[in-house]
C-alpha cells in the first residue's frame, strides 16, 4: 500500500488524533502503536521524543509501500479502538477517503470495523436478505460475500474463487432447503444443484414458455455456475491448481456470483409474493 505525501499527512493526523475527529494518542501511545509494526522505540529514549505529529508521519513514511501499512490503517479504523470515545469513525474515514481516493484506496465499513481496499476492487455490491440472521446458512453466506471482497483486495485471488463458488452453493442450498424441504442431501455437484433449484423456481431455460430474451439470460446464468466450477477446480485454492489466477479472473469470479445470488434470491421473493411458488 503506497500513499502520497498529503495523504501520509493526514493518515498521521488520524493517528495522533489531533484531527479532533479521532481518538486521542499521546507519545507513549503512539510509540506501543507503531512497536506493533515493526518498529523498536521507547519513549523519551535518546533525550527526549520530537512532536506528536513528526513521530507518527516519520513512522509511516517508514512503512509506505508495505503491506503493513495497511493493517496499521485497519488497527487505528477497528471499532474496539472508539469505545467509549464521543467520536464516530466513519467521520474520520469521509475525511481521509477524499485524500486516499487519489492513492486508488479507500476507507470502507466490514461489518463492525472499517477496512482499507483498494477501490474498484470489487464492483457489484450483494446485501443479503438476511443480516441479522442467527441461522447458520445465513451466516455463512453473509461470510462469503465479506471473504470475497477482502481476498479480492488481498491479492488472494485463488481464494477469493473458492469463496465466490462457496457464496452460489450456499445460496443455492438455502433456496432449495425452503422449497423443498425433503430434497436430499448435496452431494457436492454444484451444476445439477443449480439445475434442481432452476427448475422449482421456474427458471429452467428449457422451458417453452418464456421468451428467447429471457431463455438467453437464463442461459447465461447457466454458465457463470458451470464457470464457476470449472474455475474453482483449475484457479482456486482448493485443488492443486492448472492457471495462476489473475485479479481479473478473481474479480470476475466474485462479481458474477454476486450477481448470481442477487437475481436468485430476487426471483425467490418475487415468486413467492406472487403465489406462483409450490
């Protein structure tokens, strides 16, 4: 992760706090901060510790370009950090997302905390209809999206394709356990999941009933979960893989499977409300 010099400025500004608009740090704070990211120092060593502000962008500037930089970021943006302070982080991260917009990062929420990523890293967005869901299938979908996402920005592209897989299997499993409660149990083939639930939702594209437009998006659907499958056994992390995958092939993994689950899990509200669901 590598920032300009405005950008460090401001960063540094947040970590000592003297934005007003994050927690307040003294020196020795500061210095038990950065001994967590390599750093050695202690405080006052060597008669006597420069400016708050001059010790924390001195600091940064020694890890920019540094993975650590980053999980610094996400440490100074963990919501444990702001308990029982009167400020709100996503203040301070509007504030230092104007300046990291220009680095190709920003500032976003992770369920509870805020993390940095790299912007653009993942495109569509997929909230699922469940998030205050105590089931387990929910809670291991909504795991899924946020897997996705943060592999994507982590460079574990491999990963990121094993958990776009793992996000339509559950979506698929979850719509069929609700429709049809009896069905056996999966036996790991992704594709005749997929065909299974097509056809209780009446999207089988071999149907003679629909139009040609709709049968070639259906179609389409088809093939992100064939795709899917196929990727995952050749580029994911979950075999011995035959490709090295790429941020494109990881980023088009985790945006058609998101795409996926949206239309799935649409089309099951829509068919539901309409009466047109067994």
């Amino acid at each position: 992760m590598k920032l300009s010099e405005n950008t460090l400025a401001e960063l540094g500004k947040i970590v000592t706090g003297d934005t007003r608009m994050s927690p307040y740090r003294s020196g020795p704070m500061l210095v038990t901060l950065f001994n967590q990211f390599g750093s050695n120092d202690s405080y006052g060593k060597g008669g006597g510790f420069p400016s708050r502000w001059v010790f924390a962008e001195e600091k940064l500037r020694l890890i920019n370009g540094q993975v650590t930089l980053r999980h610094l970021v996400n440490t100074i943006f963990d919501a444990r950090e702001w308990i029982g302070k009167d400020l709100k982080p996503e203040v301070a991260a509007e504030h230092l997302n104007k300046y990291l917009k220009f680095d190709g990062y920003e500032i976003v929420r992770d369920g509870e905390h805020f993390k940095v990523r790299e912007t653009g890293a993942v495109s569509v967005q997929f909230d699922t209809p469940f998030p205050k869901s105590q089931e387990v299938n929910h809670i291991f979908i909504e795991e899924q999206v946020r897997k996705c996402d943060k592999k994507v920005d982590e460079g574990d592209f491999g990963g990121a394709i094993t958990n776009a897989r793992s996000l339509v299997e559950a979506v698929l499993i979850e719509i069929e356990k609700k429709l049809s409660p009896s069905a056996s149990q999966y036996d790991g083939d992704l594709i005749k999941l997929n065909k299974r639930v097509q056809t209780l939702l009446n999207l089988d594209p071999a149907r003679k009933d629909i139009s040609d437009m709709l049968r070639q998006v259906l179609s389409g659907l088809t093939s992100v979960v064939n795709g899917l499958a196929s990727m995952r056994n050749r580029m994911s992390d979950a075999h011995a893989a035959g490709y090295k995958a790429s941020k494109h092939h990881a980023k088009l993994a985790v945006n058609s499977a998101k795409t996926f689950a949206d239309f799935i899990f649409d089309s099951y509200s829509y068919q539901k409300g309409a009466g047109k669901l067994k």
